[in-house]
C-alpha cells in the first residue's frame, strides 16, 4: 500500500468536507498515521474513521482532528498546548507540526509507554507527555495559550479552565455518550463564553489512573 498517496487522498477528502486551514492540511499530510494504529489496521489508518486502538480506546477521526484543530488555531498562533488524552498520539503529532510545545496527559499507563515509544521513533522533540488523571491539567507548565480535551465530560474541569490563560480557547466534547457535542471556550479575565459546535462520538473521560 502506497501511503503518501492514501494521505494525499484524505487531505483531499478533508478539503472536500470543509477543512480549509493549508497548515492544518500540511500537517494531515505529514504525519504518518499508519505509524499510530496497530499493525493489523494499518491498511485503513487514511480512511477518514477512527479506529481501535487497544485498551478499549480509539484513533480519532481524521476530520474531527482537523476540525478541532482548525477551530482551535484559527486566527491565533500558539506557543503552548496541552491535550487531555494521549491515546494513539496522533492529535499530539498533529499539534506538534503546529505549535512550539505539546502537553499531553494519558491515564493508562500501558497506552501511554507504547505511544511514547511512537514519538521517539518519529523524533518528536516538542510533545511532553505525563502519566495522570487530565481532569487536574498539568499546573508545572500552565498557563496554556489553549487545551483540547479529546474525552467526553459532562462539565468542564475547573484545573483545565484555572490553568488556561486569559483569552485562551478550550475544545472540549461535553455530553452523555449518544449526545455529545463539541464546545468551544473562551476564557475571560471572570467568566468565560461557550459557543456550541457539531456533535461528536468521543470515549469518556474518566477519573483517576490506571
Ligand atoms: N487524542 C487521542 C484520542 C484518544 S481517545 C488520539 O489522537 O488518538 C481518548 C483518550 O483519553 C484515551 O486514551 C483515554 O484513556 C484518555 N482519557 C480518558 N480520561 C482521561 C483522563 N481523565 N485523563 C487523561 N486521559 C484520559
């Protein structure tokens, strides 16, 4: 299978359902998503679905990747990201061609040794992973110019709202499994705005570790 031609075919795809962002597109391109499922599922990593991924998770959906994406950087540029939900890495990788510093927080130890050995192997420098429960953020590197949460909730987590700097955008699914939607927040100096976007299928997010 030639996967420079089945990538070259999803940015096309992605182009046709919207995705306009060229940077967003470039990264799609470059990042070989094939390296960030399992072997034996290899032949459908540029099929525009998610897929899984072991440990009961999954791959997100190459377009709700670059959606979330696109929303997230539009009209801004960003020196510090973090992501709630490492699982494949593949969000992260993505980010990494975006971005000056990646932030990544998993809660399953297993999924997160073999991604972190995906990121050696592709020499990522600027995705810093942590082992923990993403609820409580990451305090050492915060404030975040933004955070993509990549887990579903039913509430936004106060430690992700207090640790993202003012002005800052939040991407969050928040929802019931079976009705989930995406929501944007916009951090204000007292409050904060939440513009409602798509509706999404995402894996929970749970608390604790494992
Ligand atoms: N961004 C990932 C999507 C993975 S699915 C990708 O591109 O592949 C969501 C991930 O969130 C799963 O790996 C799951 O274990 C993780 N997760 C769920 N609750 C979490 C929590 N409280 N803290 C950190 N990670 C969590």
């Amino acid at each position: 299978m030639n996967f420079a031609e089945a990538r070259q075919q999803l940015v096309n795809e992605l182009i046709h359902e919207g995705i306009q962002n060229p940077n967003i597109l470039n990264a799609i391109n470059t990042v070989p998503r094939h390296d960030f499922v399992p072997k034996e599922l290899q032949y459908l990593a540029y099929n525009n679905s998610a897929l899984p991924i072991g440990f009961e998770q999954t791959i997100s959906q190459p377009y709700v990747v670059a959606k979330m994406t696109e929303v997230l950087l539009k009209d801004k540029s960003y020196k510090k990201i973090l992501e709630v939900g490492t699982g494949s890495g593949y969000q992260a990788a993505i980010l990494a061609q975006l971005v000056d510093e990646v932030y990544s927080i998993e809660r399953i130890e297993g999924l997160l040794h073999r991604t972190k050995k995906i990121f050696e192997a592709l020499q990522y420098k600027n995705i810093f992973t942590l082992y923990g429960d993403g609820n409580l953020g990451w305090p050492e590197h915060a404030p975040y110019d933004a955070i993509v949460v990549t887990a579903a909730t039913n509430s936004i987590p106060i430690n992700l709202l207090e640790q993202l700097k003012v002005g800052g955008r939040m991407i969050i699914p928040i929802g019931e499994p079976g009705h989930q939607e995406l929501q944007l927040i916009t951090k204000r100096e007292k409050s904060y705005d939440v513009r409602v976007l798509d509706p999404v299928i995402f894996v929970p997010l749970k608390s604790g570790k494992i």
